[in-house]
C-alpha cells in the first residue's frame, strides 16, 4: 500500500531564499565570543547580546586554564581584542533578546538594554559610596559583597549596573558629577540571517551542598568558591589561607 501511495506522490519543490549576512549571537561568555570571533573574522557582522553587564562569563574568574595556564581574563581578552578588532562587531552588555520574529536567514530581532553606564563614566566611585543597595557578589561566588553598582577586572573596564539588582532609587545619579547614568531602558531593533545560542550554564544549586556543611563553616566551600580563592585577583589574593 505505502508503495502503491509513494507512486502517486508529486515530487518536494526546492526553494531559495537570500540571507542577511549578519548574526546575532546571545551570550558573551567564552562560546558566544568564539563564535562571535570567528564570525566576524569571516567578514560577518556579528550582534552580540550579553545578560550581564560585562563580557566573559565565568571564564575570567578562573585563575589559571589548561594547556595554556593563562588566566581566564587573559583568554577572553584576547577573544574580544580579536573580535572587536575586526570592527564587525556590536557588543549589547546588560541586554536580552526580547523578541524574535521572521524565518530562516532573514530574522528581526529586538534586543531590550538596560546598560545604564555612558561613556562619561570617569571611574570617581561617588556613585558606589552611595548606593543602598548590597548584594553577594556573584563574580566572587558569594565570599565578598558588593553594590548593585559596582566595578571588577573585566571587559568593558568601566563601572557597571547590576540590572537585576539595582532598584532604580535614583542615588547614583544623584551623586555622579559628569551625569554618566542614565537608567533608561533601550530597545533596538536588528535583522539577522543567524542566531548563536550560546547562554552557557548554571553551577548546581548549592541549597543540595547544604547538608554537607557549607554555609556552616568557612572552611567549607564549593569548586568554584575555591578557584576564587586562588585567583590572584580573587578576595584573598590567591592565598587560600588568609579565608580559614
Ligand atoms: S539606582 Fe541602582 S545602582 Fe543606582 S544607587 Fe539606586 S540601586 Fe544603586
Ligand atoms: S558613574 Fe559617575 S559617580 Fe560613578 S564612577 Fe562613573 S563618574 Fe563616578
């Protein structure tokens, strides 16, 4: 029967379409910014979206990676200095994918920012003395706090605005004598032929590691708790010692 059937078929048509040589690649972190490299060194203009406001991932916080035993932040700083260098590329920190719409090799993509720093920033760190807002520094995995507005060794080196912490009080604005803030969100619209899904991955929830002590003594901590501590940049230095 299938075979008296497949007789009567008419054949699939083949169509074609065109495709905008322009990708959006979603997540800044060490996959995101390889792709991104690689795109844009093969003369693709390259969108890239990051949710934090700084690029990297969790690569910068390790202190020293296999075969090159270079840090992490010496890794992705080449990556970006070889991207950007190619100047096909647009770096959207602190921003998501709000929409997309369209079908294959023709998409319109809205990304949503909420990069509230400008280019006026002169690093003073008025607005940091400020702000009421502290939180667990994540980037520290926890061992250090900070505010939700706040600056660390990555890329872009400049102040950043935690979006998903700050409450939009206002003080910072208050407080910054060039008017470098503007906590307005952004919306931009682009049209890509590709998209890069590369949003990395989420350590496992240390709620589990609980009955195993941590949080009850300092000396107890998770893998990426102690790389922290051995970074030379990390909270102690690198000196695990001076934690216990
Ligand atoms: S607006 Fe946000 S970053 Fe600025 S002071 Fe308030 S909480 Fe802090
Ligand atoms: S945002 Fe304003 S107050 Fe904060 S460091 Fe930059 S210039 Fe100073």
């Amino acid at each position: 029967m299938s075979v008296a059937r497949a007789a009567n078929l008419d054949p699939l048509s083949r169509s074609t379409v065109g495709v905008t040589p322009v990708a959006c690649v979603v997540g800044g972190g060490v996959a995101g910014l390889t792709a991104a490299r690689d795109l844009t060194k093969n003369g693709y203009q390259v969108h890239l979206v990051e949710k934090k406001p700084f690029l990297g991932g969790r690569l910068p916080k390790l202190s020293r990676v296999y075969p090159e035993e270079s840090t992490g932040s010496e890794l992705i700083k080449d990556l970006i200095e070889s991207a950007i260098g190619t100047g096909n590329l647009n770096i959207y920190p602190a921003s998501e994918v709000a929409e997309v719409e369209g079908y294959v090799g023709n998409f319109e993509v809205t990304i949503e920012s909420r990069d509230y720093m400008t280019e006026k920033c002169d690093g003073c760190a008025k607005c940091e003395e400020v702000c009421p807002v502290e939180v667990d520094d994540d980037f520290n995995e926890g061992l250090t706090k900070r505010k939700a507005i706040f600056k660390q060794n990555t890329f872009p080196d400049k102040y950043y605005i935690d979006p998903e912490t700050c409450t939009l009080c206002g003080e910072c604005v208050k407080a910054c004598p060039p008017g470098a803030i503007d906590l307005s969100t952004r919306t931009a619209n682009v049209s890509c032929g590709s998209l890069v899904v590369a949003t990395g991955f989420e350590a496992g929830d240390p709620e589990e590691l609980l009955k195993h002590g941590l949080g009850s003594h300092k000396g107890i901590l998770t893998t990426s708790q102690v790389e922290r501590l051995l970074h030379k940049e990390g909270p102690t230095s690198g000196d695990i010692e001076k934690h216990v």
